[in-house]
C-alpha cells in the first residue's frame, strides 16, 4: 500500500488494521464533507484555534509530550513502532483534554477520575478489542451503524416516550461489543506469536503511561487557566485596573497554583466593596486563616448546631459538595449551586445549601428543579434518597425514616420535631409536558433563627412531637 515511500510505515506502527482503515476513511470524509459545508466558517475558526495564546498552550503541550515521550524512549518504553499509537493519543487524548482543563479545574476530583480512566479494566478490554479486525466491508458497515446507536442512546433520554428503544438499542450495542471482543480474542488465539511481543506491551502501556505523565502539566494548565479567568472577571466587573493587577500578584505569591483559593479572593473583594490594597491584603490574610481553618476545623457542641465543614460533604456520596464555608453579607454560607443529576441533555439538577454563623452551620437546604420532558419520578427518588441522609445526621435511622414517609407523602408540609423546623414545598413553574416544577427541602437546627422569610416560607400549620 506504501510502496512509493522510501521506508516501510510498519516500522513506525502504521500498518493499519481494516477497523483503522474504515475509521480514518470515514473520519476523512466527515471532516472534507464539514469543510465543504462550512467552507465560509473555515478560515474564522483557524485563524481563531492559531490565536497567540490558544497556540502557545497547543505548542507548550506538544513540546510536554515530546520530552514525555523522550523521556519513555530513554527507560526503553517507547520505540518507533509506538509513533502511530503515541501521535493518536496525541491527536485525541491529550488535545480533547487541554481544551477541557478549564472545567476540569473546578470539577471536584477530576484529575483523580482522569487517573482511574487511564488505569483500568476497560483499558485492558478495549485494547484486546482493537487488536483484531473483520473484512474492511464489514468494518465499513459496523462502524456507522454503531456510531448512529451510540447518538440514538445519548440522546434518548431527553426525549419524551423515547424508554422504549433504550433496552433493544443498548442490547443491540453491547451484542456488537461482545462479537468485536470475541472476534479479537479468536484473532489473538490464531496469531499469538504476534501478540505476546514486547511492542504489544508497549502499544497498550504507553497511552496509560503517557497520561500518567501528562496529568501534572494539565494540573499546571488548569490552574492556569482558572486562575486567568478568575481576574479577568474581577478585572471586568471592578473600575479600578490598578487594583485588580495587584490583586493578581498577591494572589499569585500567597497562593501560587491554587485557582480555588484565588476564587475566594475576587469573591471576597466583589462581597465586601474592598476598594484598596490595604483590604486585599487582609483578605487574603483571612483566606489564609480559612484555610487553615479547615484543616484543622473546631469541635461543636452538641447544641451549636452542624460542623460546616462536615455538613458540607453530608451529601458526598451522591457526588455533591458544598464549597467552601465563608461569610456573605450578614450570615457564613456554603453551596453546590447547580448539580445535574443524570449524565443526560439538559438534565434535572440539585442545589445544596447551608446557612449559619462562622462556628456552625444552622441550616440546611437541598433544592430540586425538574423538568416533565425528564424521567421525574427517578429524579424525585434521587432527591428524597438525598433528604434521607440529611434527614440521618439530625436523627435516629428510626425516626429519619418516618420523616422521611411523611415528607413524601405531601407536597408542602411543615414539622417541628424535637426543635428542629423541618419543610418540604413544592411549586410548578409550568404546567406539562414542557413545563416543571421545584421541591425545596429545608431543616433548620434549633439554634438557628428564623427571619421574616423563613416564616412567611413556613406558613404551612406546624405539628410538633
């Protein structure tokens, strides 16, 4: 196929399989089919993508994979016979991701699920998938059937009355995963020699190893980029130029690459109006002391109310947590402001919130907003799993489990049990089918204080036990 050249591309891995030949063909053709289409749009969006910054990430992060590469060839794990692996590792992984580092930086144990990804089981099983390959018309055929199930099963979910192709389509798939994988493994069998070699080895440890070494200059990136962002804001939303540049720089040297930490300080200086160098100087003095704070967080009384620092993970394991515990206006709060339930197109989301004085968290929210064009019955269930353990950390697991029934069993409801206010309201924003609702759950310990508006929201008739 490559006689014309003056080497042979199998000594640099790219003798390519019939799957690898129908992906780049199709790939090929999607991209000169989009350039067509798009041909007025072509030259906006790469004079856009060579932009002296976005340009000078993509060339500081080839320039990381090449020393990462070099780095493998000198310990003996990289050799040329890799070069085709490496550069779609290249062209996939590592570019999807540097584009992604912003978001990654506020997500909460991103870098660690980018770990897990790279190191596991699914690894091992799409390897062996890909080693073997049918016909290449077969290959042509299976690849755009399998790519339409894929679309039609990420979009389903959002689509009313769409349950019903989600079973026999995700049959159909994983059927499809099945007949590739034992395919591979008959492949394997038949060609062992070929498999059990060192390249082999190489071939599938090198894109683990490579984002093993990668992670740190993402890490580096992330906060970067976080960081950037954060004083652009600042920079936009505050008159004074002069003093958001300083801002940076003390930012930069009492924080270094910790993004989050100079989040809290544009908050800070947005919340209280500081308007000079003396003020930033002493919010950072207290971002500091927050910090340490945290580590170390004081031991409450029993009736102080909630550790904030504990309260603000009481809903870890259903992968929410509360940001850091901090004062706003004329109360301390916390909140996860906006969490999709499901991994699905405009999902059904959650907010958590906690309320208090500095020592203690006094109360509790966790708001529901679903949408009726999604599954609410699994979105309310998720909820109510939620308000049973917060429902758990205030009471017996007896006694949480009959609040629990009773809340479910009316939309609004107020209780006052054992000092503790404890309301559920529900209200539509719009009626079905492309309408809404939100369910508020609220408990509020017995020190906390209930203002104007937590009476007027409470008006529902109080029981007391």
């Amino acid at each position: 196929m490559f006689d014309f050249l003056p080497f042979d591309p199998g000594d640099f891995g790219f003798d390519l399989s019939n799957r690898e030949i129908a992906a780049l063909g199709y790939t090929t053709a999607f991209f000169a089919w989009a350039a067509i289409v798009t041909r007025r749009s072509v030259g906006p969006l790469f004079r856009a993508f060579f932009a002296p910054k976005i340009l000078a990430v993509f060339v500081a992060m080839t320039l990381y994979v090449v020393a990462s590469v070099a780095l493998l060839a000198v310990v003996h794990l990289w050799d040329w016979p890799n070069l085709k692996t490496t550069l779609v590792w290249w062209m996939t992984f590592a570019c999807t991701t540097m584009f992604q580092a912003h978001r990654m930086a506020g997500e909460r144990g991103a870098f660690r699920k980018l770990l897990r990804d790279a190191v596991n089981w699914t690894a091992v099983i799409l390897f062996i998938a890909e080693f073997g390959s049918f016909a290449l018309w077969v290959e042509l055929i299976m690849l755009p059937v399998l790519t339409l199930i894929a679309l039609l099963l990420a979009v389903a979910p959002s689509q009313p009355n769409a349950s019903i192709i989600i079973k026999p389509l995700t049959s159909l798939q994983n059927t499809a995963g099945w007949i590739i994988l034992a395919g591979s493994l008959w492949h394997i069998a038949a060609n062992f020699s070929e498999f059990a070699t060192l390249n082999s080895l190489r071939e599938f440890g090198d894109p683990i190893l490579l984002t093993l070494l990668y992670v740190p200059f993402l890490y580096v990136l992330a906060a970067m980029m976080a960081h950037e962002t954060t004083f652009t804001s600042l920079r936009i939303r505050t008159k004074d130029e002069a003093l958001a540049r300083y801002a940076e720089r003390k930012a930069i040297l009492a924080f270094g690459l910790d993004s989050n930490a100079s989040k809290r300080l544009t908050r800070s200086m947005t919340l209280n109006d500081i308007a000079d160098r003396k003020g930033v100087d002493a919010a950072i003095r207290e971002i500091k002391r927050l910090k340490s704070v945290e580590k170390n967080p004081p031991r409450l009384a029993e009736g102080e109310g909630w550790s904030p620092y504990d309260a603000g993970e009481f809903l870890g394991g259903h992968g929410i947590v509360a940001n850091d515990w901090h004062a706003a206006f004329d109360e301390w709060r916390a909140e996860a402001a906006s969490v999709k339930l499901f991994d699905r197109p405009l999902p059904d989301r959650v907010s958590y919130y906690l309320s208090g004085v500095e020592r203690a968290a006094t109360k509790i929210s966790l708001i529901l907003s679903a949408d009726y064009m999604n599954d609410t019955a699994a979105s309310d269930d998720a909820f109510y799993a939620m308000v049973r353990t917060l429902l758990g950390r205030a009471f017996s697991e007896a006694e949480a489990d009959d609040l629990l029934a009773r809340l479910r069993a009316q939309r609004d409801l107020s209780l006052d049990v054992q000092g503790k206010a404890i309301s559920i309201k529900w209200d539509e924003w719009a009626p079905a089918p492309r309408g809404g609702y939100t369910r508020n759950f609220t408990m509020c310990h017995e020190v906390h204080v209930l203002n104007r508006f937590d009476n007027a929201f409470y008006e529902v008739a109080s029981v007391s036990e």
